[in-house]
C-alpha cells in the first residue's frame, strides 16, 4: 500500500439520515478577534449575558472548587439539587441538571419527538426549539405569531392559535416565556387556561431562562402550576441572570417520570465540578443577584427610553434585553455599531429583518451604544 493522501470520505453519505441534515452552529461573529481587535472598548451585547457577574460568592466558590477538577463531578449533583429542591419547594426528584438549558431542550426532543411525534412552537419562538426537534428527526409545528399590531404582545406567543393547532401527532409544545428574541410574554391565567384545555399526553415546556428578570418586574413563573399539571415541564438557566454562561448549567422541572426517561439519555457527567459549585453559591446568594436585577432594570428603563427618543422603539422588556425596530433594514445600524465596537444580534434568521436584539449592558456600555446611534 502507498502512503500517499487518503482518499477523500463523504462522511454526509455515512451518517444516519437525520444528523446528515443538521448543519453546525453560526455564531454570527468571531468574538476572540473581535477581542484582540477592540480590547476593553468592546461592548459585547449580542448574547444577553449579564455584564455584572459573576457575583463574588459564585467566584469564591469557584477558586475552591478548582482543586477538585481532578475528580469527575457529581453525576447526581446532590448538592446543588438539594439547594434548588428547596429554594423551590419541589422535590429533587423533579430536577434535571444540563450543560446549560440548551442540552435539556435537546434532550426532551431526542426524549419525546421523533419522526412520528412533532414538536410545535411560536413563530418567532427562541431557535433552539427548531433545532431540538431537527435533531430528532421531529416534523416542525410553526404557528403564527400575534400580529405586530396586537397591542398586548406584539410578535408574541398566541396561545389560542398555539391549542387549536395541537393534533394527535403533536408530542411537544415548547413555549418561551418571555420569549428571546421577541421580550414577548403571556401572564399566568392565559397559561392556566391554554394547559387546562391542552390534552394530558403532550408535554409543555415552558422555557423561563429569564425567570429571575421577569418575577422582577412582576411577572408569575408557570413553576406553581406544575402541581396541577404533570405534562407541565418548566426550563430554567443560570446563563442569564446568574451571570454564568460560560460555565454551563441549566435545569429543568418535571414530573418523576418524564426526568427518569430524560435520565436514561442525559450524560452523567455533563455538569462540571466548578460548575456546581458556582451554581449553588450563586443560588444562595440572593443579595447579590437583587442587587443585579435592580441595576439591569433602572439600565433597561433608561435605554428603552434613550432609543425610542432616538427613534428606535422597542417592545415592552421583562428581560435583560430589548428587540429594537430599526424601520425595513437593520442592517446598516447594525454595521455602524459594529465599526465602533458594539455587538448586537441582527434577527434576519428570525425573518424580522428590520429589528435588532441587543443586550442591556452596564451603564458605560449603554452609553456607548446610545452614543453611536445618537
Ligand atoms: C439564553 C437562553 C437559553 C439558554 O441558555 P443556556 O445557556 O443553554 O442555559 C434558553 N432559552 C432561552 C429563551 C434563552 O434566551
């Protein structure tokens, strides 16, 4: 045999059907340069972090779980499910822990979808729910969205349409709550009657990855309705308010049996050792993140206004970010403050092609993106 170059492999025709139609993640920017390229100047509001974290509890428990980074993590996460079991009044057995609530959305797809069993979902709906049910070879539901005129929740969620197209085939209904990108948010009573009305073998997720944001501003989490539903499974993050994106940890509750079958699929080491521990320090500490959600509310209020003053209106916020309308084309706003160091999320992938998604950042980066768009 020569050693020459090994033919070329079309690793497409070898893989099973449904991984052969997936297509890798776009991270839209390659923020490593963008780094070197800018420096401090960066402002990078394109992801809906939290610009003050993480908070000095979360770090400090960090520093001391690195010495154990030796040592696989624990496979159960005992301490920082007994920590969320009771912070929740739930069980622990309700709890399943992910590599952020991304792995859990996947999950509950590859778990409860398949070619046979659909997934349906909002137009407009955060994207990860499209790509659960590609990922499971699950045929897509896509239900309109409330009108951009609707005065309560423009582009928002519309549960009535969301009931009426639930067929025998529909196994999953993924629901964000708000919603990323939109900010879009339906109240407690609307989700009652919508899982009242909803047939007891499709489950319903119900994403709250801005929960802590949204209780906040007075919103009602869907984690209370959970007793009177058991095909009701709510996500949550601490990606977001909790300032912990980089380190991956989300979790889920459900009823017993639906985390025994998601369970037999999840990874058993799929949350890391600092992972946890900066997790369940963050959990406990409450001063700290009142103090963030405070200061990410007065931020909010004062760009939302700035903007609209500049002629950006955005829609009502519970979050940690705002949905700009930028008129037909946001695009040339976009570039401009990508020339002067602001990343913002363009959403032409979400066919709102003249809105811009952008994070509420700390006081100096707001005021950098208000002085660009001034
Ligand atoms: C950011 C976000 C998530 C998840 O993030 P993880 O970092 O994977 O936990 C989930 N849902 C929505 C709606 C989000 O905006």
């Amino acid at each position: 045999m020569s050693q020459g170059c090994a033919a070329a492999l079309d690793a497409v025709h070898l893989a099973n059907p449904i991984a052969a139609r997936l297509r890798a993640y776009d991270p839209g920017h390659d923020l490593a340069s963008l780094r070197r390229r800018f420096g401090l100047q960066l402002a990078e509001l394109g992801a809906n972090e939290n610009p003050y974290g993480p908070g000095p509890a979360a770090c400090e428990a960090m520093r001391r779980a690195m010495e154990g980074a030796s040592r696989y993590p624990d496979p159960r996460a005992a301490a920082l499910r007994e920590a969320v079991a009771a912070h929740l009044h739930v069980d622990g057995s309700q709890l399943v822990f992910g590599n952020g609530s991304h792995e859990l959305l996947m999950l509950l797809a590859q778990c409860f979808a398949s070619p046979r069993q659909s997934v349906l979902f909002s137009r407009y709906g955060f994207a990860v729910f499209a790509l659960a049910a590609a990922a499971a070879g699950a045929p897509s539901v896509c239900v309109e969205a409330r009108p951009a005129s609707d005065a309560k929740a423009p582009f928002g969620h519309d549960l009535v349409a969301i009931r009426q197209a639930i067929t025998p085939d529909v196994r999953l209904v993924y629901l964000a709550n708000p919603n990323n990108p939109t900010g879009t948010w339906f109240d407690h009573a609307e989700l009652a009657s919508f899982l009242e009305s909803v047939p007891e073998d499709v489950l319903v997720v119900v994403d709250e990855a801005y929960a802590e944001y949204f209780e906040h501003a007075g919103g009602v989490s869907a984690i209370g309705l959970r007793s009177r539903f058991a095909n009701l499974i709510v996500t949550r993050t601490f990606s977001k308010a909790h300032a912990l994106a980089g380190l991956r940890v989300g979790y889920l509750l459900a009823d017993e049996s639906v985390c025994q079958v998601l369970e037999g699929l999840r990874e058993s080491f799929n949350v890391g050792v600092i992972a946890q521990a900066a997790a369940c320090a963050s959990f406990d500490d409450r001063e700290w993140l009142t103090e963030s959600l405070l200061k990410n509310h007065f931020e909010r209020e004062r760009l939302a206004s700035e903007l609209a003053r500049l002629g950006y209106p955005s829609l009502p916020s519970r979050t940690n970010f705002l949905l700009l309308d930028c008129g037909a084309d946001a695009g040339p706003v976009e570039a401009r403050l990508f020339e002067a160091g602001v990343i913002t999320r363009p959403m032409g992938g979400y066919g709102l092609a003249g809105h811009l998604r952008v994070s509420v950042g700390n006081h100096e980066e707001n005021s950098r993106l208000l002085e660009v768009l001034a």
